[in-house]
C-alpha cells in the first residue's frame, strides 16, 4: 500500500507540474495574442495602404509607357517626313542650276 501511495503521490506531482506548466503556456499565449495581434492588424492597413501606393505607381507608369511609346512613333514619322522634304528640296534646288545653293 505503502509503493501504491508513493507511486500515486509521483503521478499527483507531475500532474500538478503538468497543468502549470500548461497554465503558463496558456498565460504566454494569451500575452502574446493580446498583444502582437493588435500590432499585426496594424501593420496590415500600413501594407493595405502601401500596396495601393504601389499598383496606382504601376498605373501611372503603364500610362507614361503607352504616352512614350505614342511620342516615339510620332517622332519617327516626323522623322521620315522631314527626311523625304528635305530631300525633295535638295533636288529641286539642285536641278535649278545652283549646286553651292543646294549644298
């Protein structure tokens, strides 16, 4: 009887240490819930805010792209235009007797 009593006192003492242990378990993570939840929620409306700043940036800069490419090609026609003037005007110059005049 004496072994059973010292045996079941053992069980009762692991079990007491047991359940502190799972009550300061439960003490931290209450803690910690308690406090950096609120801290997280935070830090997703500061992302939220972020993540909007950057798809507007990504807008604003596909808009600057297509303008770009827009300009670029206006530029380029302008270029050929300017180029077949130049050297029709070239031409007529030349065949009007004035080769210093053409040049």
């Amino acid at each position: 009887a004496k072994e059973v009593e010292e045996t079941v006192e053992g069980l009762l003492l692991r079990l007491e240490e047991f359940c502190s242990l799972a009550d300061m378990i439960r003490s931290d993570t209450s803690q910690i819930l308690e406090e950096n939840i609120p801290l997280l929620k935070a830090k997703v409306m500061e992302m939220r805010g972020i993540y909007a700043k950057v798809d507007q940036l990504e807008a604003f800069v596909k808009m600057v792209g297509h303008h770009v490419s827009f300009l670029e090609a206006h530029v380029l026609q302008a270029e050929r235009d300017h180029g077949a003037l130049s050297q029709a005007l070239r031409k007529w110059l030349g065949s009007s007797g004035l080769p210093a005049f053409g040049n």
